[in-house]
C-alpha cells in the first residue's frame, strides 16, 4: 500500500497550486482579452479566438508553475528501493541535476500544454454557452 501511494503529497500540492493558478489565469486572460473595443461585449468567432488565447496561456503558465513539482512526483514516483519523501526528492534532484532539473521536459510540456488546453475551453464554452441557450428557449416555452 506504500507503494501506491508515493508522491501523493506531491501530487496534491501540483493539483491545488496549478488549478488555482490555472482558473485564476484563465479568467484574467479571458475577461482582458474580452475588453477590446468600448465597452462593447465579444461575440461569435471572437469569443471562440479569446477562449482559445485564453485557455492556452493557462495551460502554459500551469505548467511552467508546477512543473518542478512534478518532477519531484515522479522522482519519487520511480525511485527503487527506500521510499523518498518529497524533501529527500527534491534535494537529490538539485544535486544531481540543478536547478535546470526541475524542468526537464518543459518544451514538450509547453508544445502541448497550449493546444490541448486552448481546446479544452473552447469546448467547455461552446457546451455552456448552448446549455445556457438551451435552458432559456426551455423555460419560455413553458
């Protein structure tokens, strides 16, 4: 049972690091990128643009915040033999490798991170924006 649960402290600091950072982000960018005429509200394709820069950059700056943190999770998650806290984790990953160490994999993190997210949000505003149509054609017909 030990073993299932190695880097789940790790784990848990990712999830509740990067998700705050990551819907607060997301927000930020939408609601700044949605100001950009007078006053005047984005519609149609432009909404579909700002969910997708928006979405995007969040999904950059979650993995540029936590990705140290995930190296350490998965340090810990592939170590053999003695089971390493999240301190001995980090403290041989800086030996070894540096600062640059917590960092292994960030361009391919980050290539990823804009599309896959960009689309994540796009869909979940397109899912919403139909659902909230679709609830107000319901209520006046009634």
């Amino acid at each position: 049972m030990r073993g299932l649960m190695r880097g789940f402290a790790a784990t848990e600091a990712r999830e509740i690091i990067g998700n705050g950072l990551y819907f607060w982000s997301y927000t930020l960018a939408k609601h700044r990128l949605g100001q950009h005429q007078e006053g005047a509200a984005p519609t149609g394709l432009m909404k579909v643009g700002i969910s997708i820069l928006a979405g995007g950059l969040a999904g950059i700056l979650f993995w540029t915040a936590v990705l140290p943190i995930d190296v350490v999770k998965t340090n810990m998650q592939v170590s053999t033999g003695r089971y390493q806290s999240l301190t001995q984790s980090t403290v041989q990953i800086l030996k070894q490798r540096g600062i640059r160490g917590f960092y292994a994999g960030l361009g391919t993190s980050l290539i990823r991170a804009f599309p896959a997210n960009a689309a994540v949000w796009v869909a979940w505003e397109l899912a919403s924006s139909y659902l909230k149509s679709s609830s107000k054609m319901h209520s006046t017909a009634n």
